[in-house]
C-alpha cells in the first residue's frame, strides 16, 4: 500500500483502518471517490507484518508466556488476548495511556488494520427486537433505522467477508448469507441435545463467525481456514476478515486510494459560513508536524472513543463544546459487553472421541430471556447469550504422583477428560452518566489531552449476570454434566471489547449526535460510521452491524455527493 501523497485534497477522507474504516475506504473507492485513509499507527501489510504467524511455543522466548517485565510496561492491554504473539499488535500504555474514574478496559491496536487484527471474528446481525428495545423499554433514544433498512447491508458485507454458521431461522437472530459451518465436536453435541431435551426456549449452535470455510471470498488471496487457532498473529491465509486481507487490498485495488500511516487526527475542520466540514489538522507522529487535508466528506472511523476524543477536541466558536455536541450526549452513554461469569463441568463416555485441528470457533446459544412476553418474572430487562466450547484437558491430570520412566511416557500420550465452558454475554444499557471526557490538565506527547473514563455496569446488569450464571449451571446438569461449577469473574466496563455508544443516532438533534445514516445532525457532510453511533449495545457480538451501517452510509454518502448535497 503506498503512502506517497501528491496533493492534500480529495474528495473524501477516512480517519481509522479498522473494521469500520476498512469498508469506508472500499465502498468509497470502489464508487470512484479519491479516498485518502489517514491511520494513527504504523504500516501493517498483509503477511509481510505478521512476525509470530508460523511460530511455535519452542521457537518463542519463554514459550510464548509474557515476562513480568514486559506485562508491567502494558498494565492495562495486558488484560485481554495480549502475549508473546500478539504485543505487536496492541498498544504501549506509556505512548497511548488513559485514566480510569472507574476500571475501564479499553484494549487498543493503533496499526493499520485496527483491531481487526486481533477480534473474535464473532459475527452475528440484530434483528427488530434489538432495533426496537429502546422505544418499547423507554430506554435512552429510539433507532432511527429498523432491520429492514440494515437487512440488505447486512447481506452486501457478508457476501464479501464470508460468514460460516448454521441457519437456525430465529426471527431475532435473523440468518446471514452462510458458508458452511464448523462442526460441534461430540461433547457440544451432547449438550446440544440435552438444551433440546430439557427446553423448549432455547438452542445450542456452532458460533457464526467471519472465516472462510469454502472457496475463496475476494482481498488479499483470501482461501479457507486451516485449522491453526493462530488468528490473533495475523492469518497468512486471510481466512478470516481483517482489513488488511480484504477490505484494504480492494480499495487500493481500484487506484483511488491514498494511505498514510503515523498519522493524527486531532480536529475535523469547518467553514461556518457553508456549514461544512472541509477536512481534518492531523499531527504526524514521527515527526509532530501538523497538517490539514481537505475533503468533501469525512468518515469518522477511528475506534467508538477515538472518534469522538476527535469531535471534543474539535471546538469552534460554532462548536465550543465539540463538533456534533447541541445535544450534549456527545461522550455519554458508554455501552460494552458484559462477560465474566457462567458455569464448566466435565462428562465421561467419550474417552474413546477427540477432535481434529484446532477449530477457531466455539458454540453460541442465542438470547433466550424476554422474548415475546416469555420472561415476565425476571428482575431485569433485555438479555444475554452464551459462548463457550468443550475440549480434553492435557495429560497432567492424569499423572499418577509418583509415576516415572514407561508409566510416565504412556501417561503423556493421553488426552485429559473432557470438559465444557459457557460464559455469558450480556447486554449493558444506556446509561447518560456512564461517559468519557477530556482532560486538558494532563496533555500526551502530541499535545492532546487524555481521555478519562467513568463508567460502570449497574443494577440491571447485575441482576442479569446472576440470571445466567444460575441458568449455565442449570442447562450443565440437567444435560447430564458432573462437577458442574460456576464461574463469578468480576468483569468490568470495556472488557468485552465492544465499547460503543458516545456519539448515537437518533431522530431528534436535541437527544442524539447522528442521525438515521450516521450524519453529524449539525454537520452533514461528517459520518460517524464505527461502535460510537451505536443507540443501543443488543446482545451479539457488534462487528458486522458496524460494518453494514458503514457501507450503508459511504454508499448513502456517495449518492448525496452526487445530488450536489454535501
């Protein structure tokens, strides 16, 4: 990918390269706008830049374990998939630190491709029951959009990322366009059949998630997952979606896309006499030069909180508060995933099974709480989901204490016994004062103040996390399941890598910073496309839905340039 630019105008300008920003850059090159993809971080081509992709456990210092050492200088992006093999992809917390009113875990990857390089693939659409939770529930703001005006975006994303799952026909978990699905091992299976058994709300099924499974899906030489378990590294076979496999390579594909790395937005400009923003004051990181670039339109994709730190600090006499903030919700209502807790238990009669590879997958079990009036005695509303996976256990369970020489070699050719994991995943409500804000009083390297969080999960929440640890345990034993215990981690806001909501849409200026195809209400030709634009948090897994609104909206953006409306 170049990053030589020859003019610093264009007609349109992504800030971000993740998931979101990714597919800003291919629909809107791929409609023959000259894009040009600003990334705060460093270069990340495609396989040349995955330096742990074919290592071993032998061929990593320590194995691969983290040293204490090394843990201490990332305090807070060591709390999530951060090891030998993945600290290259996420952030030094003495460059990119941030302050915590309450514990927030906001896990970051400032490189090209974002945290594309290192997410749970999990891939799941929403449905009306989502879309229309805020309104029945007098939550918050209502959506501006419904399933139908997503529904064919939906579609348009994953027939080009591809989606391997199981098509269940679940009004509120509507089916995508699937690949073939990864196969349950025996022991999930088994639980499948005791859930199906035992109730009549609830069903267990193969996680859908965003890997090649059969042919090839268009990028950067995309072919079918291998059964490595390695994705976290950067995949050389770009069987599962990334930026940098797929989305990236087609924009640059189509010769109208500039790239430059090392790269800061800290101001979206505006002309207040035409009303529009006209590009963005970026400082380069190597060298903190400040620069503008001019655009017709700008896509804000630079990570929920990025973008919005963007928009605070983008104040004018016609925005001393922000761009985008007449409402004042401008940072409010953080939302995440709430994780940490369900239940585990072993199960014989399958000493004889085992698996082949290493599936990068595990099983889902859709929402089952207050659907359809079903639920009218709970002490919380919304819902949860379950992932989870079973698997053997390594040999060292079974070594006998004083076993040596033959006893022990045959020992360690053994697999363990089998057991099973669920945890839940649930969904965190709108709440106005969990929020982030600036602080000008402690200023990073560049100059730009930090952010803070204060956010935190509160009753509902609680009160939901109870409910579905009680119900893993349930479904574990009356599936047949022994040694059944429960899970009570503590988990915190930011945790499930699904921070979202500080910049919402909605219908009216006066309670939302979006409007129904991710637009600045005050400033048209601004879009905010990525977990910031988010009215509510649902259940599943966000990804998809964020990448359908953005390609929705960069065509929307597309054909409003057209009209001369921007």
């Amino acid at each position: 990918m170049s990053v030589e630019l020859n003019t610093n105008t264009f007609d349109a300008i992504v800030v971000g390269t993740g998931i979101s920003g990714g597919w800003a850059a291919k629909e809107l090159c791929e409609n023959g706008l000259k894009t040009l993809v600003l990334e705060r971080g460093r270069m990340v081509k495609h396989v040349q830049d995955y330096p742990t992709m074919n290592l071993d456990p032998w061929d990593l210092p320590n194995a691969g374990e983290t040293p204490a050492k090394i843990k201490a200088k990332y305090p807070k992006q060591s709390r999530w998939g951060f090891d030998e093999t993945t600290r290259h992809f996420f952030n030094d917390d003495s460059v990119y630190d941030y302050a915590e009113a309450k514990r927030f875990d906001w896990i970051r990857g400032t490189q090209v491709g974002g945290r594309s390089l290192i997410w749970g693939k999990q891939t799941y659409r929403w449905s009306d029951l989502d879309f229309e939770a805020n309104a029945k529930d007098g939550i918050g703001v209502d959506w501006p959009i419904r399933y139908k005006d997503i529904e064919p975006w939906y579609a348009h994303v994953e027939k080009h990322i591809g989606v391997s799952g199981e098509a269940l026909g679940l009004p509120h978990l509507p089916d995508s366009v699937f690949l073939k699905p990864m196969e349950l091992n025996c022991v999930e299976e088994h639980f499948k059949k005791g859930i199906s058994e035992n109730y009549d709300d609830r069903v267990l099924t193969i996680g859908r998630v965003a890997h090649i499974t059969e042919g090839t899906k268009p990028g950067a030489g995309r072919i079918s997952c291998q059964y490595r378990n390695r994705c976290k590294r950067g995949c050389p076979y770009g069987a599962y979606f990334s930026s940098n496999s797929s989305t990236l390579p087609m924009a640059e594909a189509t010769g109208n896309m500039s790239i430059r790395p090392d790269s800061i937005v800290c101001e979206v400009l505006y002309d207040k006499d035409k009303k529009r923003a006209t590009g963005v004051k970026v400082i380069d990181a190597n060298t903190k030069e400040v620069l503008e670039f001019r655009s017709k339109i700008v896509f804000l994709c630079a990570s929920s909180m990025a973008s919005t730190a963007i928009l605070m600090q983008s104040k004018s006499e016609v925005f001393p508060n922000g761009m985008g903030n007449e409402s004042g919700e401008l940072g409010h209502n953080i939302m995440d995933h709430q994780l940490g807790g369900g239940a585990s238990g072993s199960i014989d009669g399958y000493d004889d099974k085992y698996y082949k590879g290493r599936r990068p997958n595990g099983f889902y079990i859709p929402r089952f709480r207050n659907i359809n009036g079903n639920s009218k005695n709970l002490d919380f509303i919304r819902g949860y989901g379950y992932q989870g996976g079973a698997g053997r256990n390594d040999f060292s369970t079974l070594i006998p204490e004083y076993a040596h020489g033959k006893e022990l070699k045959e020992v360690m050719f053994k697999p363990g016994e089998w057991r099973i994991n669920l945890g839940g995943f649930g969904e965190v409500l709108p709440y106005h004062e969990n929020h982030m804000y600036l602080n000008y009083d402690k200023l990073d390297k560049y100059g730009l103040p930090t952010i803070v969080f204060d956010a935190e999960f509160k009753e509902n929440e609680k009160r939901m996390k109870k409910d579905w640890i009680e119900q893993a345990q349930e479904m574990l034993e009356n599936a047949g399941f022994k040694e059944v215990r429960a899970n009570h981690r503590e988990s915190y806001m930011g945790g499930g890598i699904h921070e979202m909501g500080t910049a919402r849409m909605g219908r009216d200026p006066k309670t939302s910073v979006l409007n129904k195809y991710n637009q600045l209400h005050e400033v048209p030709n601004v879009y905010v496309t990525d977990g910031a634009c988010m009215t509510s948090a649902g259940c599943q897994n966000p990804s998809l839905t964020y990448m359908a609104l953005t390609a929705r909206a960069a065509n929307h953006a597309v054909a409003e340039l057209k009209k001369m409306n921007l």
